[in-house]
C-alpha cells in the first residue's frame, strides 16, 4: 500500500499560456507502468488546449471548482462529484472560466500519457 499526499511531488508547469500544472503522483514506474496519477491545478482563466492522451484512458475527477471539458462542438459543465471518462484517442479540452483555481485527480491507463506530463518544465 502507499499513501500519496499532494504537495509533495514536484510541479511541471504545461508548455501553454495560463495552462496548468501537474504534480504526478504515479507514474509509469511507480505504477507498473499500467496506470499513472496526476494532481492537476488550473489557474482562473487557464486552460489547456484540445489535445489526446495517446496511449491513455483518462479517468478525470474534479477535486475543487467548476471545469469545462470536451470538444468545440460539445463542452461539459463538471464539478466536485463528477467522473469523466475520456476514451483512448479523445480530443478535449479543459477550460477554467471561474475566477477561482480548479483542482482534480486524473488517472491513466495504461500510464504512458504521463510521460508527456513529465517533459513540461518544473515550476
């Protein structure tokens, strides 16, 4: 068993204006490689950019805050008590439109997206 706290693991900060930051909490070692774990923070305003998880089925799970995600043609409105399930190949993109931070837990498997989390710079 492990027992992960967030604000431990370094920050990588997304290579977009205003995007977020991740602080992965599995990766692909730590998790055998089949899953991986990532505590996301979107700043008011912030976003990320339409894009695919590769490899990945991405489970999303809204920690604090109100978060639009999907495409151009269909965005959801999901908050604290949400699951997202994002298919492998899904385009989406997360967008913050509060004036407050959002924070959420996403988790994929296999754990390979995390490796493109891992190359954004530390902050």
């Amino acid at each position: 068993m492990r027992v992960l706290t967030l604000g431990t693991e370094p920050v990588h900060q997304a290579p977009v204006a205003n995007g977020p930051a991740a602080e992965v909490l599995i990766d692909e070692d730590t998790g055998g490689g089949q899953l991986a774990a990532v505590h996301v923070t979107i700043p008011p305003g912030g976003g990320m950019p339409e894009h695919a998880h590769g490899e990945s089925t991405a489970l999303v799970v809204p920690l604090v805050g109100e978060l639009l995600i999907g495409r151009a043609e269909h965005q959801e409105k999901v908050t604290q008590g949400v699951v997202v399930l994002l298919d492998r190949g899904e385009r989406v993109s997360l967008t913050n439109q509060t004036s407050q931070p959002v924070s959420l837990l996403a988790v994929f498997a296999p754990a390979g997206f995390v490796r493109a989390l891992s190359s954004w710079p530390i902050s």
